[in-house]
C-alpha cells in the first residue's frame, strides 16, 4: 500500500515536482521514500528511511537533474522499513516503482533461479522478471511481464537506453495519468497531480501505458491500442492544502458543512418533496420489489454503514444487513437478482470492499457504489454510483468522507421510502426541509471546539476510555473511538449503551472516561439512566446533549452542546464535537495527527 508518481518532460527539472507530488500521497503511505532519475551517466537512485521530509533533504544536498523521473512513498507490507527495501528497485539498467502486492512473488522468484535479490520486498521480482523477458522494447515487454504476475498492482518502469519514456501498468490498484504542456504525469491518486495539471486519464484495469514528453499510448496486454477519457478534475491545488489550518484533519472536520451542501446539491428539491440521485440507475419499479439491502464496508465506511442501516429500515421498510468487506468475502454471499448489495468506499479502492462488491454482482444481485472518487475502480466496477462530492481528503482519520457518505445514506435512504409509499409527500418535503437546513446545525456543531480542546487537555492523560450510544447514535459512538485510537492512540471501545451492565461496567472506576452520545432522542431517558449507572461507578463522564438538556447535564463531569436536530440526523451533528475531541486529544499528546502510525489512507491490499 503505497503512492507512486512519475514524469517525463522535455528538458525541464522534475526531480522536485516529483517529490511535492509525493508528499501529496505521503497518506497513502511514510515508512519509506525513494526517486530514480535519468541522468546523462545512467539512472539516478536515492532512497531514504522515514518520511518524504528524510528524502527531500538529501536531495538539497545531492541533487538529483533529469526531466524523467519515478517516485515512491512507502507503506510496508513485504520486508521490513529499511533503505533496501524502498522503492525503486532496480534490475541492471531497468528500475519499478510498485503500489500493491504480488501474490506469486515467491513462486517467481524460485522460477527466476540464479537472480541476485537486494530487497525482502515482493516489488523486486518484477524488475528480475522483466530484466529476464527483455526484448529490446519496454512497453511490449512490461506487456508480457504483467502477464505472469498474480495480485494487485500499479506499476511505473525506467530503462537507462530509453531516457525519456515512462511505462506504466495496472490491476486492481489505482493509476491516473495527467495530461500537461510537452509533459506527462502519473500518480496513485489525483491530489499528487494538482499542482501541475487537472486533466487526467484514470487507466483501467490492464492497461500499460507508455508516456513520452509528446505522447501518451496506451494498450492492453495484447498490445491492442486503447481509447482512455481525458476527465478535466474541479478540485483545485489549493484544496488539497491546508488552507491555514494546522492540519488537513482540522480543515477537513471544519470544511464538514460544505461538504453536506455539496452532497445535496442538485439532488433534492425541497418544494415537490422530490430525491433525484443522478448515478443510480436501478428503475423505481425495480427498487419497489427489492427484498432486502446488504451493505459491505470497512472502518469508518462500515460506521456510515450502521447508520445508513437505521435509516433505510426505518424509511423504506426493507430489511438490511452491514457486513465488513474483509468477512463477507470469505462466506457465501446470500444475494440474488432482488437484493441490492452497496459498498460504502472513501477512496473507491479499498480492496476487500471491492472484492465484496464484485462477489455481489456475479451472485446476481444489483450493485451500488457510494464513494468520492469519480474515476475510482469501484465506480467504474458498478453501473450504480453515488458520490460523496467531499473533495480531497487528505488526513489519514477519515472525518469529511464519512459526512459525505452519511449525507448520500441519508438521500438513498429518503429515495427508498418515497419509491416504495412509506413516505408521503408532505413527510417527504418536510425531511428534505431539515436536510437543507443542516450544514448551519454542523457549523454551529464546530463551536464545541473550544470545549472540547479544554476537555482534551485532561483526556489525554487517559489509557482507555469507554464510548456509549444507543440506537442511530451507537455507530456514531463506535465512530468517536475510532477516530481517538487512531490519532491519539488512546485505548477506546465503542458500545451500544445497553450492553455496558453486560460486561464493560467492570471497567469503570475514576480513572476511566465514559463518552455518552446523549442527544434528544426516542431512548433519551434510557440513555441517561445509563449516565447515571456510569457516574456512580466514578466515571468521568463526557456526554454529547442537545441544547436546552437538563438532565444528562447535571450527572455530566463535561458537556459538548450541540443544536437539537431530528434524530434521523443526530448522528452527522453528533460526530462533530467527537471528531474534534479526538483531534485535540491527538494533539495534546504531541501525536501526527494528519498520518498516524501504521495506518494508511487507503487500504489497497487485503
């Protein structure tokens, strides 16, 4: 799980470019960073342990010149963090830079006999192999060599008697080609491309591109010529950035309300009580005989698919079941032709949920997906999808991504219920009325900021801490302890509040904060009981309550305020103070709140 990029212009430096673009991707991946640069002596490579930063240093010392040149940023999976295991490596005058796995490496590596391997990693099999099968033309020869390979990959290749091509390959791992002045790009993910270009090309699966300064040609793995789309990108370079903000996860939890605006904008009009979701494209009598909704997702996209879950069975009446997409792939999927399998995806490429998704469509059941990335290979896996429109995300801890998919949730669940007769019309316009009206309710969600900093200030001393919500709001719990052991790496669980006298309250002593979702709801007075039953045990306890709350409150050691919202959409209210309590947290522990440790932002590999 990695980023790769790639350059080749006429006579222009790019060894600079490249590594801007890299710290673009460095969410996708930080052990490890690398360039390979043609050079009038040979192919340059530099390599470092640790972060982009630890690469660009050496580079201002010992520069690199070229106008063609690959990159890489490193997120282990074969071989340890170590400067022979970064990428690029080489083969003789052959260098590759790799994203994904090669699952018969081993196999390959046995085949390839008296090869001398300098890395533990699976990448360096394909430089071997493609160094064995050399017939004197690098695209035709990448061509035979993807071939052979077994698993998941997005591939860029150099070879010093070829200095100003690029070849390029992909399966199942993503790969956008950006189209510039005399120059052409490659990256894993668009954000890396901004700063130089908005058209790009997505390459699908098998498809090996070879890009020169003036050209770009793209094949098959026959060598068969294919037509690609150049798709002209909105975001801008400067959404990509940090826009003053001291971090992309601060600017991404304030950016939430916009984000709301964007995912209903176009699709809902409040005065005929009408959703209009441009993307699916399963007919209404279809989705009146549906029997049941499957929804497969992974981390904070399976919490979006809990309460997508409650929204769907309360609106449209149809039965529904969350799956993570890393189990639902090793059972039998019970789908037929009148079920509806969604996969819930930040990035459209995170890969048990798309091979759930492609276990879906072969059982025959319909398939939609709901992700950000227009061009992802789960959008293009699906005649049926529905994006988020949140922009670049670029903090590792998924905040304005999961507001996007709850907003479509949210449409598709009103869509649902309107097309099957359990909503009427005046219900209709009244809901879509309350959705239009919540970007303000999160804006005002933002102000528990100051709060929440103050809260965090004695949170972070904590090793664990218990989170608790009850019905649309218990994913929104599972969310918020989440996000804090991902940044702060605090210990955290998340329960369904009812569960706590089952087990967890042996737990809870003064040293143990008790985070209570504890909005105005149908189970308010339940879920205060519950508050009750922790604070009597000692618990500090932190609870999320609505304006105007005077009970939750009072048994409260601290409050986060938030404005009182229809139930149905606490949760995109709810999350906002726990987002922000996470972060703060992260932050009081001087933690790397933008790439936390281990983790990556997409999860390309099973």
């Amino acid at each position: 799980m990695c980023g790769i990029v790639g350059c080749t212009t006429h006579g222009a430096e790019v060894v600079g470019g490249l590594i801007e673009s890299l710290k673009r991707l460095e969410y996708r991946g930080y052990d490890s960073a690398g360039i390979a640069a043609q050079t009038p002596t040979g192919i340059g490579i530099v390599r470092r342990v640790g972060k982009i930063r630890e690469l660009e240093s050496h580079l201002l010392t010992e520069p690199l010149h070229s106008s063609t040149a690959i990159g890489h940023t490193r997120w282990a999976t074969h071989g340890r963090p170590t400067e022979a295991n970064a990428h690029p490596h080489r083969c003789g005058k052959l260098v590759v830079v790799h994203n994904g796995i090669i699952e018969n490496y081993l196999e390959l590596r046995q085949e390839l006999g008296d090869a001398v391997f300098q890395s533990e990693t699976d990448t360096e099999v394909v430089a071997h192999l493609v160094a064995k099968l050399w017939n004197g033309d690098l695209a035709a020869t990448v061509r035979l060599a993807v071939g052979r390979l077994e698993g998941s990959f997005a591939l860029a290749l150099m070879h010093e008697d070829m200095p100003d091509l690029i070849v390029a390959a992909r399966r199942d791992s993503p790969l956008v080609i950006g189209v510039g002045d005399a120059a052409h790009w490659l990256a894993s993910d668009v954000p890396a491309l901004l700063p130089w270009t908005r058209r790009v090309i997505y390459l699908e699966d098998g498809d090996v591109a070879e890009l020169r300064p003036d050209t770009l040609r793209v094949t098959d793995t026959s060598g068969k010529v294919q037509q690609r789309d150049i798709v002209e990108i909105s975001w801008s370079a400067e959404m990509a950035e940090k826009g003053g903000y001291a971090h992309f996860m601060l600017k991404e939890i304030h950016e939430q309300p916009t984000t709301v605006a964007n995912a209903l904008l176009g699709r809902i009009a409040e005065k005929s009580g009408l959703v209009t979701l441009e993307g699916l494209n399963i007919d209404d009598d279809t989705l009146r005989t549906l029997r049941r909704v499957s929804i497969v997702a992974c981390g904070t996209s399976w919490h979006a698919a809990q309460v997508g879950r409650f929204l769907i069975e309360q609106d449209s009446g149809l039965p529904v079941e969350v799956d993570y997409a890393s189990e639902a792939i090793y059972r039998e999927p019970l789908l037929g032709r009148d079920d509806l399998l969604i996969a819930i995806s930040q990035s459209g490429e995170t890969a048990d949920t798309r091979a759930a998704l492609r276990r879906g469509r072969e059982a025959g059941a319909h398939t939609l997906v709901i992700c950000n990335v227009a061009g992802s290979s789960m959008a293009r896996d699906s005649t049926n999808v529905l994006l988020t429109y949140a922009g670049p995300e670029i903090g590792v801890a998924s905040t304005k991504a999961f507001m996007g998919q709850l907003t479509v949730l949210s449409l598709l669940a009103l869509k649902l219920g309107a097309v099957r007769g359990r909503l009427t019309d005046d219900v209709m316009r009244q809901r879509l009325h309350e959705l239009k009206t919540l970007p303000h309710a999160i804006e005002a969600a933002l102000r528990t900021s100051d709060e929440a900093r103050s809260i965090a200030g004695e949170l972070a001393a904590a090793r664990d801490a218990l989170f608790i919500g009850r019905g649309v709001n218990y994913p929104i719990a599972l969310e918020g302890a989440l996000k804090l052991k991902e940044i702060s790496y605090i210990h955290a669980e998340g329960y369904p509040a009812g569960e706590m006298k089952h087990g967890p309250i042996a737990l809870i002593d003064a040293q143990m904060p008790v985070i209570a979702v504890a909005t105005r709801s149908a189970t308010y007075p339940i879920m205060a009981g519950n508050v009750e039953e922790a604070r009597s045990r000692a618990a500090r306890v932190i609870a999320v309550v609505s304006e105007g709350d005077d009970r939750v409150a009072r048994a409260a050691w601290r409050t986060l305020v938030v404005p009182a919202v229809p139930e149905n959409l606490s949760p995109l209210v709810n999350i906002v103070p726990l987002q922000l309590l996470a972060y703060w947290t992260a932050v009081a522990r001087n933690a790397d709140v933008d790439q936390p440790r281990n983790l990556a932002k997409t999860v390309t590999v099973q």
